[in-house]
C-alpha cells in the first residue's frame, strides 16, 4: 500500500529539480498546480483507509490549500514569491514615484522664487500699479524728485535691476563655494535628475507665469502675492509627496506599508536606501586637499569659459535690458522687461532639453559667442540703431540657448572626463563657475546703468 501511495504522490507532483522547477518558474501556475496537487491528494486520502504519511501532510499548506513550503532540491530552482514579497514590490515602486515627482516639485521651487524675482525686478523698483490698461505709472513718492527715473531717453528706475540679482544670488554663492568640501556626507541617489529637472522647468515657467498673469491685467503685487503659494507647495510636496523613511513620524499620504519578515525592503530603509549610501560611500572617498587642488586646476579648461558664458548674458539680463527701452513699440516699458525676461529663460530650456541631441566640447566657443552678443547689445544700448524691439527679442532667445548650451555641455564634459572617485567633487567645484559669473554681472550693473541713466 505504501508503495502505491509513494506512485501516486510521483504521478501527482512534479519534481522540483531542475527540469521540474524551471517548467513552473511563473508563479501562477505553480500555485494553481500545487492547489490541484493538494485537492487531489485530499480526495485520495478520503477514499482510502490507510492514511497519507505524516511528512507529506506536513507539507501541505494552510486550510486555504496553498503549499508554503517545498523539498530542499527547490531551492535557488524555483522560489516561490509570498503576496507579502509582491505587496513590498508594489509598494517599493509606488515610493520610488512618488520620491520622483516630490523631488521634482522641491526643484521646480526652489528655483521659481530666484526666477520670478529676476522677472519682476523692473517692476519691484519702480513700485508700480498697473491699471486696466497695464500701462506702468510710478506711485509717488516712491520715486524721489531729485532721481534721474523717467528723465532720460532709457526711462531708468533709480536702482538698477542688477541690485536684485545680487540681492538673490551672493547667498547661493556662499552655499556653492562651501558645498564641494561637505555634500559627500550626504548621499543622494537617483533622485538627484529629478531635482535637477524640476530645476529647469522652473526658468520657463517662473518666467511664463509671471507674464502671463500680469498680461491677464494682474498687477505685479497681486501677482507676487499669488506667488507665495509656492513655499506652500514645497512644504506640501516634502510632507505629503515623498515616501517618508521609517522612523520619522511625520504626515503621509497612501498606504502605509506594515512590518515585513524582509527587513532588506527599501520600503524599510532611509529615503535612498542603505544599499545606495553604501555604493556612495565606496565611490566617494575622502580627497585630500592636494588631490581636490589637483583637480579644480584639470577643471579650469570648462569652468572659465562657464564663467565668462554666465557673465556675459546675465550682464544682458540684468544690466542691458532694462536699459533695452523702445518708446514706439506695442509694448510698456516693464512689459518690454518681462518678455526679454520670458524669451531668455525659453531659450535656455530649449538649449538644456537638447543635449542629448546637440554635444558642444569647445565651452571656449560659446563664451565668445555670448561676449560679442553681450558687446553688441552694449552699443546697442549706447547708440540706439536697433529699429525694431523684434529684432531684441531674436538675440535675447539666441542668448538663451547659448547660456543653456554653455551650462549643460559643461557639466556633461565634467562628468565625462571625470574618474568615479573624483566625479561627484568635481561636479559640485563645476557648480560655482556660473554662480561667480553672475555674481560679478551684477556687481558690474549697477555703475553700468548708473552711467547710462546719466545721459540725457
């Protein structure tokens, strides 16, 4: 009897060795076949009197029919995944999501407030109300009488719009010359491109927003104020977006995920996860000062002409354009400002979306390209022979996507040219080339357009 149980349990129930497991592997069919295999035996065991051997009652499963467990031979073959494994994965991507779109969200603000500040510096200085016609008229006393604003052929604000740039842009320097010596204590991981894209989309649509609702007839105050919803959203996408790591009581949105007997889930570790610390750790080892040295002088060849890229349009942006005025255009004057402000920040999203299909190596290029844009519309400013503000708007998109070009083909040769160990502290040095330049555009602005304004 024992030998016609032992045949029947063979003609039941595959071999899990190799032929056996490999036929199995989708994870369907082997529990659709073990809960066949287990009907089946429970049948036979029913209508016979001598019962089943204890070892393969054992390793029958649950009441609900399921096997949990399989013959030692199964192992490393054919491994079968619990629902508590597939929830952990389900989980595991919904996290991986939303840490994307929450990282994209905290660089597209970030950076929305420094764009839009810029956008509206015109209108900052001069303190302005725009009527119905959205026509800018300057609010006594706001402007002194003693002022040059309004006398001359450029129609100046007291203060140059290259105070605000500093105003926005010296603090960001302190960070970036700092950063390099101390961001490889913090591990980042993939999350990083998602913060850097949110970072580029919020020149466009800073800028974008900003026009557009003061187009709509907005003034720039109650436009600002809108504005300030955007520290909200940050908070929001910090709190609610991103998949918080365990041990940190704090709000969220979704399911939250339970104890599992897999502690090695990502749903259980820190933001980034263990694994990906640790692979920062090895790939970034302590530099010595004289290595860091030797490294920022290999870097010189892209980071001067980065410099001289950034010095150059933001000294247009900053220093020019308000200074750009034409009186018999379709356009107020501050209206004029916000478009050059819009056409720019295009120009450098198209010039940054297109890396992938245009490479530039020779960084030296686009500094000289940007230096005669800049020198051209410096006489330009001087000598007022451009007829048409038309024409402005072409350069100022070309400026763009010089700028834009300049910034990421620098940082794609950086990498590139890079070793591993070095790549990271490379990248952050790369990282204050533009911040200096444009640090020095707008210290040179303000006696720029103070001279300027001077002429009658």
């Amino acid at each position: 009897m024992m030998l016609r149980r032992r045949k029947l349990l063979a003609s039941v129930t595959p071999r899990f060795t190799e032929r056996g497991g490999r036929d199995l592997k989708p994870h369907g069919v082997r529990l659709r076949f073990l809960k066949a295999t287990e009907q089946t035996l429970r049948k036979r065991e029913r209508q016979s009197p001598h019962p089943l051997p204890q070892s393969l009652l054992a390793a029958m499963g649950s009441p609900g029919g399921v096997w949990h467990h399989l013959p030692d031979d199964s192992e490393g073959e054919d491994e079968a995944v619990s629902p508590s494994e597939e929830l952990e994965t389900v989980l595991d991507a919904c996290s991986q999501r939303r840490n994307i779109v929450g990282f994209w969200l905290l660089g597209l603000c970030n950076n929305f407030a420094y764009v839009v500040m810029l956008s509206a510096a015109h209108d900052v200085l001069r303190h302005q109300k725009v009527p119905a016609s959205n026509e800018t008229e300057p609010t006594p006393p706001s402007i002194p009488p003693e002022s040059t604003a309004n006398t001359s052929r450029y129609d100046c604000n007291t203060i140059s719009t290259g105070a605000v740039l500093l105003a926005d842009i010296l603090p960001t320097l302190l960070i970036k010359f700092s950063a390099p010596f101390c961001i490889h204590l913090f591990p980042y991981g993939a999350v990083v491109s998602a913060w850097s894209s949110g970072t580029g989309g919020a020149g466009l649509i800073g800028a974008l927003s900003y026009l557009g609702l003061t187009e709509a007839g907005l003034s720039p105050q109650h436009t600002l104020l809108i504005m300030t919803i955007v520290p909200v959203i940050m908070q929001a996408s910090y709190s609610f977006v991103l998949s918080p790591p365990p041990q940190a009581p704090r709000c969220s949105w979704g399911v939250q995920p339970q104890t599992s007997l897999h502690a090695s889930s990502s749903t259980q570790q820190p933001l980034l996860g263990v694994k990906s610390a640790l692979q920062h750790k090895a790939q970034n080892p302590q530099l010595s000062l004289q290595e860091k040295g030797h490294i920022v002088k290999g870097l010189l060849k892209y980071l001067i002409p980065l410099a001289i890229v950034y010095f150059a349009e933001y000294f247009i942006n900053q220093g020019l354009f308000e200074l750009l005025y034409f009186h018999k255009a379709p356009f107020s004057h501050p209206q004029q400002y916000r478009w050059y402000q819009m056409l720019y920040q295009a120009g450098v999203f198209i010039s940054r979306s297109s890396a992938s299909c245009v490479r530039i190596r020779h960084i030296w290029l686009l500094a000289v390209l940007q230096c005669l844009n800049m020198v051209f519309l410096l006489v330009a400013v001087a000598l007022m022979f451009i007829p048409s503000i038309y024409l402005v708007f072409a350069l100022v998109l070309y400026e763009g996507l010089l700028g834009g070009a300049g910034y990421v083909n620098t940082f794609h040769c950086v990498s590139e040219e890079s070793k591993p160990e070095h790549r990271e502290f490379a990248m952050g040095v790369a990282c204050t080339a533009d911040t200096l330049g444009i640090s020095l555009s707008g210290a040179i602005a303000i006696p720029v357009h103070k001279y300027f304004c001077h002429l009658h």
